[in-house]
C-alpha cells in the first residue's frame, strides 16, 4: 500500500459555467497533486470528461454537460455543486469548493453608452451571473477586448473600453468563464474627435473624458 497526505484543494477558476452546455475548462489550484490514473475532478457525484495533471498545484478539468430546464433554473438564480478532486475510486479531497451552474450571461445594460476612439473610458456593465472569475471580461464587438476589468459584485461590473482606429458602433458582450460569450446586443458607439464635438449633451460629454473606476463609484 502506498501512504500520503491527502490533496488540499484551496480554490478553482472559473468556479461557474452556463447549463446546457460543455467544454469550459477550470482550473482546481491548491498543493500535493498527483498525476494519478484515476484522477478526475466530481461535479457532486459527475466525473469530468477530461482531467489534466498540470503540476503538484494545479489540475485542469472539463466541466460536464448539465441538462436543466429553463423552468427548473427560473426558481433558482444557481444550481450549486460540491466540487471534488477524486484521486481514485476510494479517496476524494477533504476540502471541496462550490461549483456554480447558471443560465448563460446577459447583458442588462451599459452606462456610459459611447466613448472616446483613443478608448480607456470605463463603462458600468449591468449584467446576470458574474462572479469574480479571472477570465471575466468585456468584447467590444469582434476581437476588441476591455483593457482592465473590475469585478463589482453579482450584478455588476466595470470594462475600459479599448482604442479603434474610427467611429463604430459595436456591441459589448461578456464572458464570466472565457469560453461562452453573451449574445445580448447591448451597443457602444465609438466616436471620433468630430463627433465629440458635435454631440455636445451631457451623456456624450461625460464619455468624453476617460475615468477611473474610482471616480466612478
């Protein structure tokens, strides 16, 4: 018989993904992982489909598909699971994170709703089912990523708008897990110098001037 000490899990990143769908790939952080034959990460009592061992500290694993009715996940903002690192088909960690299932993202709303080309403006999202995932973040239509992100809370969080080379109109979406995207169609217009001076209100006026989240609050 071999003798160790048993894994301690101490957090997993993302810890969410939408229902109904497969393939978002987490992270399980903590110390004294083995590249065991049997190693997999259990969503309550489901085995990943695929599981890495990345080092002594971290493993890597598929979230399993969850089917869940749009009725069923109305009552309840989350279906929450124990997650688990199996070593083996007798032993499992002692410390286990909560697993977060949810509806997928959307986009509620976005204020300012226009800003500066030279970008750095920062926008308050209102959106559902953000958490405080390292790849939570903004897509300023295709290919244009916020250049910081600050989480606020469940609801709420903040993009600085990237810098493009015209005027555009695109539209902002989100990622809590880094693989699915929301599909909401909320739009921010990018404007030139021209038109700053053109649209001289008060919501045009105050995007004008970039602001840290700090001035924000």
């Amino acid at each position: 018989f071999l003798f160790f000490e048993l894994p301690n899990v101490t957090n997993v990143d993302p810890n969410i993904a939408p229902v109904n769908t497969s393939a978002t790939l987490i992270t399980v952080h903590g110390e004294g992982f083995q590249p065991f034959n049997d190693l997999s990460c259990l969503f309550g009592d489901t085995p990943s489909p695929e599981t890495t061992f990345i080092s002594p500290f971290q493993v890597r694993c598929q979230v399993p598909f969850l089917n869940v009715s749009l009725t069923e996940m109305a009552s309840a903002l989350y279906r929450t699971v124990t997650l688990k690192l199996r070593l083996n088909s007798h032993q499992v960690t002692n410390e286990n994170p909560q697993f977060y299932y949810a509806n997928i993202w959307e986009v509620k709303s976005i204020t300012p709703s226009s800003g500066p080309v030279i970008g750095s403006t920062w926008i308050t999202v209102k959106a559902s089912f953000i958490r405080p995932t390292s790849l939570l973040t903004c897509q300023f239509g295709q290919g244009l990523f916020a250049t910081a992100v600050e989480f606020v809370d469940e609801s709420t969080m903040k993009c600085r708008s990237p810098a493009v080379g015209k005027d555009d109109v695109v539209a902002v979406e989100i990622t809590v897990d880094g693989k699915h995207w929301s599909t909401s169609n909320v739009l921010y217009q990018f404007l030139g110098m021209r038109n700053l001076l053109t649209f001289g209100d008060n919501s045009f006026g105050q995007a004008a001037i970039p602001e840290s989240p700090q001035q924000q609050h």
